[in-house]
C-alpha cells in the first residue's frame, strides 16, 4: 500500500484522539505516517500526545535511519 495525502483522514485522527482510521467500505485500517526529513522514507508513529479526546502532537520515527522527528499535521500522510 502506497501512503497517501488524505488531509481529511489526518484531520479526522487529530480530531478523535487515534492514530488509525479504519475505512468503513473496506474495513482497511490506515495509519498515521510520515516523510522523513533526512532521507524521505516513510515513518511510523513512536508515540503521541492527547488534549482531551483529540491529537496534541505526534512524533515519527524513521524506519531507516530511526531519527525521530515530527512535521506539520498537512504534511502528514496514512498508510
Ligand atoms: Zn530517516
């Protein structure tokens, strides 16, 4: 699976508090993912933080390198 920009999905988990989304015609669940800065490979999520229900702040963390980084919420992309 290509990760893609789904603005209103990355909005959607900002705003319920999730780091997954599952798509309810095919049941896929997406995931919250990421560019890395250094090198441009895709991220999983290392951790986040909550404000209430919805996202605060999510953390990336590459799968090559392993630096951990964080980007804009429109820069954000699901897998
Ligand atoms: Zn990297």
């Amino acid at each position: 699976m290509e990760a893609k920009k789904a603005p209103a999905m990355v909005k959607k988990m900002f705003e319920t508090g999730k780091i997954t989304l599952v798509d309810p015609d095919t049941k896929y669940r997406y995931s919250l993912t990421a560019k890395c800065p250094d090198d441009g490979e895709y991220a999983d999520v290392a951790r986040f933080d909550k404000a209430g229900n919805t996202l605060s702040r999510v953390v990336f963390k590459c799968v090559q390198c392993e630096e951990e980084f964080e980007v804009r919420q429109d820069q954000m992309m699901v897998i």
